[in-house]
C-alpha cells in the first residue's frame, strides 16, 4: 500500500487490523477511518479524502455546513 510505511492490513468482520512491521504494533479500524488511513497512505491530501468522505458518507438531508 504504501512503500515508506510497511503494514499488514486483516479483515476481522467489519473491522480491519493494520499491523505496523517496525514498531510491532497494531490498531483496528472500522469505516470511515480506514478508509481515511488509506487514503493518507495513498498520498490523497487533505481536500480529496474530505471530499470522498462527503460524497460515501453524508447523510441525506443534512443541512450543517461541512
């Protein structure tokens, strides 16, 4: 996924656990902050991962400013 930052990524139902090869350690993710993690490990920048979020994530009918 991303050459600078060696991880295992594993599925455990709806939840993914990244597992960081240097340090040893891991954390678990659900959506949408897996799918922010590895948007950033993609080198999308901060515009293109607000704007994918929006567009999968806003609830229909929400009138807030984002």
């Amino acid at each position: 996924m991303n050459e600078k930052i060696p991880v295992i990524i594993k599925e455990f139902g709806d939840s993914k656990a990244i597992w960081f090869e240097n340090s040893a350690s891991f954390i678990f993710f659900e959506e949408p902050a897996f799918d922010v993690f590895k948007m950033h490990l993609s080198n999308k920048n901060t515009a293109e991962i607000i704007e994918f979020c929006n567009s999968k994530y806003a609830c229909k009918g929400d009138t807030r400013n984002h």
